[in-house]
C-alpha cells in the first residue's frame, strides 16, 4: 500500500488517520485512554505505608520511584506503538507522520520498533489534538 498513515495524540487520546495521493483522509482509529487525564494523585489508590522508628517517630516505608501518570502515560504509549507495529506488519502504510505533545512523544519513540521508525517521514512536537481532519490535514501537508 502507498498510504501514509497520520498519527495525532496526547496521553488520553489518539486518532490515526490514512491518506494517499489523490484520496481525502480517512481516519483508520480513535483510541481514548481517559487514565491519561487523570492527575497522578487519583491514580494511586492507597497512599505510602509507614514505619515507626525508635525516637524518631514514623516515616513513609517506601516512596513511589515514578509519578504514576507517567506510568499511564508509558503504558498508553505502549498500546499506540503495538497498533502501529500491526500496521506496519499488515503493509496498511509505507510512511508515517508523527504529531504529539513533547513529553508524550518521547515516551511514544521509545515503543517503537526499528522497522516503524524507519517509515517515520516527520515528527510534530505540539498537541494537534483538538483540530478537526480538515485542519490536521492543512496543517501537516503545508
């Protein structure tokens, strides 16, 4: 297939659309992922345990290591790369365009294989989310 496929993202949504020469968009899928417009703290269910120390009173026993929207956000990360790799494996596309907001790009590179990161032909690094298909498709073949 000569498709190029578009995808346009943040960490709670994404749409992929398909074009070709000479035939209008079409969007492929819309995969809505509402954990990532949750705030970090209503994503933990149970705060720290702790533990009593002689004469020092209580601590937290462990600490979280990483903010747990960012562990949302990985993981949304994580299904739109493995939907791009079933793409990619079906030929439904040659080239893609990449478009999302800085943070979430980087952790969207990072879940992508080799061979997908090879048909990548650009990377926008601002949320387009909000535009409708006629503004995204104005504004990414410009």
């Amino acid at each position: 297939m000569n498709a190029t496929w578009v995808i346009v993202s943040d960490a709670s949504r994404a749409r992929i659309f398909e074009y070709a020469r000479n035939k209008p968009w079409e969007l492929v899928e819309e995969i809505d992922h509402p954990a990532g417009r949750a705030r970090a703290h209503d994503l933990v269910v149970d705060r720290a345990g702790t533990v009593r120390q002689s004469g020092t009173g209580t601590r937290a026993a462990m600490a979280p290591h990483t903010d747990a929207s960012d562990v949302e956000q990985r993981r949304f990360a994580r299904q739109l790369g493995e939907l791009l790799q079933r793409g990619f494996n079906e030929h439904r596309y040659h080239a893609l365009v990449v478009a999302a907001p800085p943070r979430f790009l980087g952790f969207l590179r990072k879940e992508l294989s080799d061979p997908v990161q090879r048909t990548v032909r650009e990377t926008v690094d601002k949320d387009l989310t909000h535009l409708d298909m006629r503004e995204l498709a104005d504004r990414l073949t410009e």
